[in-house]
C-alpha cells in the first residue's frame, strides 16, 4: 500500500520535453497532431509487429518525422509528479495511446457525443473535441477538475463545432447520482438529457485500484443502460 504522501511519477515525463511554469513541479507540454503513417495492421508480419512494441510489449505507435507547420497544436499544462490521490494531473502513456487512435480515426467520430471517464487533464477531451459535437470530460476532485478546465479553454479554439464543445464535470465512480447544482461542475438537466446521446465512451489509465474499478465498471454500464442508442467504449491501459 502507497503511503500517503508516496510521490509517484509517469513514464511520459521522462522523455518528454516540457516548459516549467512558475510553480515548481508544474510544466506545460504541446502536443503536435500530425497524420499517420502506420501501415495496415492486417498487413504487418509478425516481426513487423514486434517493432510496434516497446520492451513490455505495449504499442508504440509510428508516427510522423517530418515538421508540419500548419499542424493543430494542444497544450496541456500538468504537474511532473503527484500524490496517488492527484495521480490525475499528470499525463499518462494510455492516455497518448488513446489520443493517437483518435486523432487517426477522425472521420469515425464526426458528430458525435462523447463520455470521458476519469478525464484527468482532459487531453483526451481535447482531442476529439476537435470533431465531436459534444465531449462530457469527467473526473473528480477540485485540483484535476479545475486544471482539467484550464486545458480546455486554453484549447477550446481547436473545436470545430464551438469553443463550448467540451464540458467538464464531476463525476464519482462510487456515487450513484451526479452533483446537480449551479456550481462549475454540476450537472444541469440540460446536461442530463444530453449524456443520454452519448455513442463513445472513454477512459484512459483508470484502472489501478480494485475498489475503484468496481465503481468504474458499474459507471459503464450504468450508462449503457440510459444511452438512447448504441454505445462503444474506447478503453486504453497500459501493462503494469
């Protein structure tokens, strides 16, 4: 069991460039969106696949080495290490998995309505707030919620359809009702009515407590059960 105050840190912030902001365990990190070039997975022989993985066998996706200077950039500000209750403000591997994945299928998801679970820093609310035409980016707790708001405004001029694409919410696991009120992340009855067309749901490095998964599970299909029509979830977590 993690003390307490145990510090932990993500794997992303090893190797990934950033830019200290004033405080001291806090950067910002851009995010350039580049189109893929991966090959047809149904064509890739099995050595082929094995360049795809890194040493745990988690996909690295291939990307684009070449500069594009008209690229949308997403710039995401997080902290550089956290406490196991704020492990939401930092930036995760599934999460950039998840986000490569959109951004390269979004023909699919044009239109449409979105559900984050355990949003975090709302990167990927970001990302496919870039096409849909609703994202409800949930998370718990007043530190990610409100740093999770400060992304997507920081963002919100990368939506197609409005800067106000993006809503973000509290939404706890264990909880069976939302927080319906008029602080800045309750519910609305207008909000209530519009997660029931929600088509995709997703969640990105929310699995890492047994107790907490239960929750996440029960969320799930709680919300499978309301939606007016079909809905699919978009689940990415990395080996541990």
């Amino acid at each position: 069991m993690a003390g307490a105050e145990e510090r932990f840190l993500s794997d992303v912030h090893v190797l990934t460039p950033f830019s200290r902001t004033s405080a001291l365990d806090v950067a910002t990190t851009r995010f350039k969106i580049t189109r893929s070039t991966n090959p047809d997975e149904a064509n890739l022989t099995k050595e082929m696949k094995k360049t795809l993985e890194d040493e745990d066998g988690d996909l690295v996706p291939l990307r684009k080495n070449v500069i594009d200077e008209d690229c949308d950039i997403i710039t995401i500000e997080h902290h550089l290490s956290t406490t196991i209750k704020d492990v939401g403000l930092q930036v995760w591997r599934g999460t950039l998995l998840l986000c490569d994945y959109i951004i390269h299928n979004e023909d699919r998801f044009e239109g449409c309505t979105f559900l984050e679970l355990g949003a975090g820093l709302g990167l990927c609310s970001i990302a496919v707030g870039r096409v849909a035409k609703k994202v409800f980016c949930t998370d718990i707790g007043d530190s990610v919620l409100q740093k999770c708001q400060v992304n997507v405004t920081m963002n919100s001029h990368l939506f197609k359809h409005g800067n106000d694409v993006v809503i973000v919410r509290e939404l706890d696991w264990l909880k069976s009702e939302m927080p319906v009120g008029v602080g800045d992340f309750c519910w609305t009855k207008k909000d209530q009515d519009a997660v029931k067309e929600t088509t995709v749901i997703l969640a990105a490095d929310v699995i890492y407590d047994d107790f907490l998964t239960d929750g996440l599970i029960q969320t799930i299909l709680k919300f499978f059960d309301e939606a007016k029509t079909g809905v699919v979830l978009f689940l990415a977590i990395e080996k541990r």
